[in-house]
C-alpha cells in the first residue's frame, strides 16, 4: 500500500528489521540476544538453533516469564538522560 502524494501513489517501504543476532548457545533465549531483549522475533539472523521464532512462542514465552520472575525490569526499554 501507498501514500497518495497529490498525483499519484508514493511507495512506502517495508519496516526494517533493527536487529540481526549471531547466538550459537543461548538459542537467543537470553537477554544478550538483541532480539529477545526487544521483544523481536529472529529472521535473518545469524544464530544458530534459535528458539525464538513463531513456532517456538511457548519455549520463548517461558524463558519471558522466567527472566521477568527474576528481574520485572528486565525488558523495559533503556533510556539515556
């Protein structure tokens, strides 16, 4: 879909993906994966037996709720004054 630019139709660009992980143990349940950490599943990464794609949500919801048992702040955004 597009944005009508008064004459014609302007193409808007697919959003990009921010983060390309390169795990190999963690299988990017930790929140060293750049991923995990922003609440973005993986694709196109470089990580190896990943467990934080759509067909692992279960898996990836459980290490969620474990990290956030530990540490409720864990996934909230970190700002810089």
């Amino acid at each position: 879909m597009g944005s009508w630019d008064g004459n014609r139709f302007a193409a808007v660009p697919a959003p990009v993906k921010k983060f390309h992980c390169k795990c190999k143990k963690s299988r990017c349940l930790k929140l060293y994966c750049e991923c995990f950490n922003n609440d973005e599943f993986c694709s196109d990464c470089g990580c190896i037996d990943c467990a934080n794609r759509p067909e692992s949500a279960n898996e990836r919801q459980i290490a969620r709720q474990q990290i956030m048992d530990r540490n409720p702040a864990a996934f909230q955004s970190q700002s810089t004054p």
